[in-house]
C-alpha cells in the first residue's frame, strides 16, 4: 500500500501494489487491482470497482476533488490515459477528463497529486505531457500544473524544471507549495532535494 485518501463520508481509498484484499481478489462485480475502496469498519465496498482493460503495474497516489470524482496517479494505462487519470465516485472512468489526450508516456511514474485554486498539480519522473516536452515556455520536466479538463496550464512557470523525480508535494495555506524528491537542480538553480515555489512556480520564488 503506497497511498490512502478519506472521503468525507469516511470510506478509504486505498493503492498500491496490491492485487487481493483479506485474502480475495473478487468481490461482487468488483475485482481488487492495486485499488480498493473500504468502509470504516475495514469491509470492502463492493459497489466501487475500475473493472477494465487497466494495466496497473501500481497506484502512488490519490486525491479527491471537491465534487467527490477521484484522481489517480502511479504506471498504469487505462487503454486511452496513461499514469493519471479521473474517476467518477463509483470508480468508472470520468471521459470528460483529458479527453484529447495520453497524459503521460506509459514508462513514467506519478508520485504526487495536490489539488490548488481549481488546478492540479502533478509530480513525478515524467519529462513530456499528452506527447509534448514543452508548452511555450514551460517545460514538463517531473511537474506539471493542469486545469479541471486536463489541460495544460501555462500560469504556472517552471523554466527548465526539475532534474531528477519528484516524489511529494504539498500546498501550504498561503498557497506555497513544499516540494521534496531526488532532484538536484531547480530551472538551473542548485536545489538538494527539498524547496517552497510560490503558487506561481516562478524561479525567483525559491526559499
């Protein structure tokens, strides 16, 4: 298990790399693949499943929006989106989402989700999105901000971006946002592995 997020209404999601859970791998229509969702109570909620032609190899993380819908990221295809994607409440996948394009290249891993001002910030190994390196200025080097369809946001200014994975990031209640993982290098500036960007990203934010 590499990741868990609490719905308002207590049940837990649950990933990893898992493919059964108390000792079963299916459960009504729902077949345990590196995802569950559980009651408080630790049973199974039957009525939750991504049935599919998913290949999982596993789930990182896991964030719900406000609306209840569900994004997931780790290595996986879901045949149309690779390595991050939404689901509806039930666990079917949410086509409105990222609908003209691949996301991320199918050997890249997403490590972190964090949710800011109605955009989605994305971490990982990554160096492209839907099949492109760079978006004007921005480059897609292990971060990327999207909008609510999945779609690139340019706001967010990286530069040259990161040099090695990101592997966790968390928004702070002034907007800040912590980044940690293996990196070295910050848009060319020397940053061991740990930094604060300003929701903006810009260089010049770097604590």
């Amino acid at each position: 298990v590499y990741t868990l997020d609490r719905q308002p209404d207590g049940k837990i999601l649950v990933g990893g790399d898992f493919s059964s859970y108390n000792s079963s791998n299916i459960y009504g229509a729902s077949t345990v693949n590196k995802f569950v969702n559980i009651y408080p109570n630790g049973y199974i909620n039957n009525n939750f499943s991504i049935n599919g032609s998913w290949q999982i190899t596993a789930i990182y993380c896991i964030k719900e929006q406000i609306d209840g819908k569900i994004l997931i990221g780790g290595r996986f295809s879901t045949g149309s989106l690779n390595c991050l994607c939404r689901l509806n409440s039930d666990g079917t996948p949410d086509n409105t989402f990222n609908s003209s394009g691949t996301g991320f290249a199918s050997t890249s891993n997403i490590y972190t989700i964090e949710l800011q001002n109605n955009k989605i910030l994305v971490g990982g190994d990554f160096s492209s999105y839907n099949n492109t390196s760079s978006y004007g200025q921005y480059n897609c080097n292990r971060i990327v901000k999207i909008d609510n369809n999945g779609n690139v946001f340019t706001g967010f200014t990286i530069g040259s971006g990161f040099n090695s994975t990101i592997y966790s990031s968390k928004e702070q209640s002034d907007g800040k946002i912590i980044i940690s993982g293996n990196f070295t290098l910050y848009n060319g500036t020397s940053k061991n592995r740990f930094l604060r960007l300003n929701s903006d990203g810009d260089r010049k934010s770097v604590v």
